[in-house]
C-alpha cells in the first residue's frame, strides 16, 4: 500500500507533476487564509474603533482614495494573474500528451475497469506499470460515465460514453497505489475500484511475458473473486450484498425468476459468469454484468 507524505491525509506524491498540483493547491489555501485573517482583523479593529460613542453623532464624510482604490484593484489582479499563470502551467503539464509514452487502453463500465496494454495484456481493476516511464491512457465506457482517478499520481479524468479520453502520467516511485471511480455511477459505484502497481522496468518486463508465477490455482482464484473481478464486493455476504451468496451453494438446488429450479454445478457458474441475465436467482436485481471475454 502507498505511503502517506508528511502533510495530514494527503497521499504521497508519486507522478512527476504531483508536486505541481499540490504547490497550487496549498498557494491557493495559503491566500484565502491569509485574507481571511486580515478581512476578520479589519472587522473587529473597525467595530471597536468608529463604535458609537455620542448618541446622534454625525459622522465624517469619505468621498474616496484614489490611491486605496488602485491598491485594491492592482493587487486583487497580481493574485488572480498568478492563479491563472500556475493553473494553466498545471493543465499544460497534464494534458499536452507526450509522443513517447506508452499507451494503454481503458475501459469503464458498471462497476469495473477494463485495462489492455499494447501487447495484449489484459487486467480487470489492476494496472502494472514501470517506474520512470511516461504512461498514456486512452479510456472510454461501454455504459455510464465514469471518472479515472489515481490520487498518489494527482491525476483525474473523465470517462464518456461515445467518445475517448485521454491522462498521461510518469510514475516515479514504486508501490501499490490507489484507483478509483469518482463519477458516481450507479449502485455499486463505491466498488469501482482498484489498484496501479509501479514496478521496477525488470519485474514489469517478467509481469508482461506472463513470468510471474507462485500462486496456486485456488490463490488465483481466490485473488480474481476477491481483487481483480471484483466479485466479493456483491457476493460475500453482510448487509450490503447486492448478490447471491455462494458460500455453500454448489450441489445445491437454487430456485430463479420465473420459478424454475436448476441445480449448482460447474456449468451454472459458467453460465453465470458469461451471461447473468440468463439465470437470475429469485430475489436480487439483473445488476451483474457479463465477464464474457474477459475469463474461460
């Protein structure tokens, strides 16, 4: 899991242009405070200073400064030039894409990310990528709009139906790094997640060949039904399961919508899996959607 930087609830900075997005960030927080203090400290010296003091008083006339009013129009400009200047140095940085950078294909749909690298390496809410190396993603959406948001890479985009996207970054340290949906989605938009693993160039060079290996098959199985497809997020049970339970379910008869009754078996999982709307358990809503293409 990535580390947090030394300011409070900040993930750490792990792109190359990070540390732009948070200098302006922190600028702008650094002169709303500073102008709340002073707006508040002119507020309480003027409510003490000019309070009534004689009933009826008359006080004196003010037909304006020249020189204040220049002072509060020329500085007001200077701080909105320098937001502007830095905000379009940021944006410039971020979305002028580089012509060497690697591309990578995405796909957002309900509640999934779909990811395929130029040589044909598929993940499914996982992106493996090497440190040091620009990367470029061209995203759309078979459903709904959704949002590609990587905060350690303080990089955000917007996924739209019938169009593409594009974000580049260059990550500069290795780690397991947060991914999320930040496009509210639908019902189980809050499991639109997943995780980008910068590697060292060797071990993502081992990762692409499909070098990788130690896990067992029921490992890997339980690391796709946990992790990669993100089955658990509506099938583990608790209070929020949004679909069947299947712990204990196989070799067991379930009843579906129409009343039909078929039996658990490794061909009902296939079915399932590869088209969900076909046989709907009794009592929860056609949400899932179909991994055809993506698992045998």
């Amino acid at each position: 899991m990535q580390n947090y930087s030394w300011i409070p609830f900040f993930p750490e900075q792990a792109s190359s242009f990070a540390w732009q997005v948070d200098a302006l960030y922190f600028y702008l927080i650094a002169i709303s405070a500073f102008f709340t203090v002073v707006v508040v400290a002119a507020l309480f010296v003027f409510g003490v200073k000019y309070r009534e003091k004689e009933k009826y008083a008359t006080g004196a006339e003010i037909h304006g400064s020249i020189g204040l009013e220049t002072l509060w129009s020329i500085i007001p400009f200077v701080i909105s030039m320098t937001i502007f200047l830095g905000g379009a140095i940021v944006f410039y940085n971020q979305f002028r894409m580089p012509e060497e950078a690697t591309e990578i294909y995405v796909v957002g749909k309900q509640w999934m990310w779909k990811i395929q690298h130029g040589t044909g390496q598929r993940e499914i809410n996982e992106l493996h990528i090497p440190v040091g190396r620009k990367i470029k993603l061209t995203m759309t959406t078979e459903d709904v709009l959704h949002d590609f948001f990587i905060p350690a890479f303080r990089t955000k985009s917007d996924v739209v139906p019938g169009r593409y996207t594009s974000i580049w970054f260059e990550p500069t340290k290795p780690g397991k790094y947060h991914l999320f949906c930040a496009e509210y989605c639908g019902l189980n938009h809050s499991g639109m997640g997943g995780y980008v693993y910068v590697m060292e160039q060797r071990d993502f060079d081992n990762w692409l060949a499909g070098n990788v290996s130690g896990q067992t098959p029921v490992a890997a199985g339980q690391d796709l039904f946990e992790n990669k497809l993100g089955c658990a997020s509506c099938h583990q049970g608790g209070q929020n399961q949004r679909g069947a339970k299947l712990e204990g379910i196989y070799g067991t008869d379930v009843k579906l919508v129409g009343g039909q009754t078929v039996r658990v078996d490794d061909e009902y999982f296939r079915i399932s899996i590869l088209n969900p709307s076909g046989q709907m358990v009794e009592g929860y809503l056609p949400i899932m959607p179909t991994f055809k293409g993506q698992v045998t």
